[in-house]
C-alpha cells in the first residue's frame, strides 16, 4: 500500500517537472536564438554605416546597439511569459522607470537628439574647421554628445551638440577653394590706378594665390577719412589663414614703397576767432 502511495505522489509531480524542465528547455533556446538575432541585427546596422561613405559609422553603431537592446527586452519578456510571469505590470514599471529617467537626464538627452541630427545631416566631420556656438577650431572627434574642437593655441574645446544645432553653423572647409576678404585704406589723394597695380603685383607674387578664380580688387567705401579697397583672392582651403596673415604685411610693405599713404583716422577742427568791439 506504502508503494501505491509513493508512485501516485510520484506521478502526480511528473507533469509539473515535465512542464519546467520543458519551459527552461525552451527559455534557453529562446535566449541563444535572441541573442543571434540581437547581434545579428547589431552587425546589419552597423554594416550599413560603413557600407556608404556618406554615412556616419558613430550614429548607425549608436542604431545598431539601441536595436540589439530592445531584442533583448523582448527575449526577456518572452522568457517570463514562459515561465507565466505577468510581464504587463513590468512593462509598465520599464515604462515609468524611462520616463524618470529621461526627466532626470533631459539635458542629455537634448545633446543626444542634437548629436543625432548632426550625425545625419552632417553639416560638418572630423577634419573641419568650424565657427559653432561662438567657438572656432578644428573639430578633432563627433560623439552623440559633444563636439570637441581643437583650436589654433592647442586647446581642448568640448561643446555640448544641443548648443550647436539650431544655431549658426560656419563650416570654413566645405569647399576645395576659398575666397579671402582682406580691406585696406588709402588716403584720398592717393592714385587709384596705382593703388590697385601695387596690390595686383602682391597678389600675382605669392605662390598659394590661385590666378583662376581671378583676385578681385576694387574700391569698396569712402570713408571719412580713407577710400577702401576689398581685396578678395583665392587659394584652396589649406592655405586660407597662410594669405589672411601674411598678405596683409606684405601690402603695407608695398604701398609705403610706392608712396602711397595709408591714413589713419583723423578729424580736422576749424576754430574761429570773433573779435569782441
């Protein structure tokens, strides 16, 4: 009778050992299936980015790793469901857990939105120099956070991507050849003719002046005390900031060999004397 009992107990935990060594069974195959489908998917978005040039590798490897995340959510809500956990309330405690923090990180996360518009539109890479949120350099990294500049001294300036996108954005190597806006004054009773000639014969003498787009050169403004000439030559993007601080000495150099002046500001003052009677 002893026996009869013990093979009824035995047989009446059968089904139940059966119905979990069966979920576990299923559970594993589901995580090493989710898991291959998570990196899978990791490895096609991130293939996508290095595939087209015109594509940023930081932004489809931030894509990929998002999606390879929530594969994993739902791997894991289907191991739970499997095991008859009621996955609707944990759903929900994800969901207000995610909302507080991105409460609590809102900064961030506007640097984040910011730094993934950048990433696609691309306004500028890595290898630029830019004017952005009042800060010029060469942009050395692009992160989904920040941007980080190196300028001319060799400093370090980190700028949070919230602050750069919306606002103006000076790209100053978008294009091969640029053009390089230099003004100087001559004295009124200076010959124009001349002026102009001294300062053709500058531009057509350095090496990394471009003669096609030609130079131009004309008369700007009559100032007060001065008529100014725009003095606008073009050279390939390298050698920008070598013209717009050497041409500058050298046309001063040339117009005082030619005796023409370069004024200073000046007023004239007239007095007038009244004789008392």
């Amino acid at each position: 009778m002893e026996d009869y009992l013990k093979e009824v107990e035995v047989s009446e935990y059968i089904p139940a050992v059966v119905a979990w060594a069966t979920n576990i069974l299923l559970a594993i195959i589901i995580i090493i299936i989710g898991i291959w489908i998570a990196n899978r998917v990791y490895r096609l978005i991130n293939n996508i980015g290095r595939k087209y040039e015109n594509l940023d590798d930081t932004l489809f490897r931030f894509f990929g790793s998002m999606a390879r995340y929530a594969v994993l959510a739902f791997i894991g809500i289907a191991v739970l469901n499997r095991f008859g956990v009621q996955t609707a309330s944990i759903v929900a405690l994800l969901g207000a857990a995610g909302l507080a923090i991105g409460l609590a990180l809102q900064g961030a996360m506007s640097n984040l939105a910011a730094g993934v518009m950048l990433l696609i539109f691309r306004p500028y890479k890595v290898g630029d120099f830019i004017n952005a949120a009042g800060q010029f350099g060469n942009v050395t990294e692009i992160d989904m956070f920040t941007t980080i500049l190196q300028t001319f001294d060799k400093q370090q300036i980190i700028i949070p991507n919230s602050q750069i996108w919306g606002q103006q954005i000076v790209n100053h190597s978008h294009y091969d050849i640029r053009g390089v806006d230099m003004h100087f004054g001559v004295a009124y009773s200076a010959d124009l003719d001349k002026t102009r000639q001294t300062i053709e014969a500058v531009i057509a003498e350095h090496p990394h002046i471009l003669k096609e787009p030609a130079p131009f050169i004309e008369v700007e403004t009559l100032n007060d005390s001065s008529v100014d000439f725009l003095v606008r030559p073009f050279c390939n993007g390298e050698n920008y900031f070598n013209i717009l601080y050497s041409v500058p000495e050298q046309i001063k150099r040339a117009l005082d060999a030619a005796d023409i002046e370069i004024p200073f500001p000046h007023r004239k003052v007239i007095v007038v004397n009244e004789s008392k009677e």
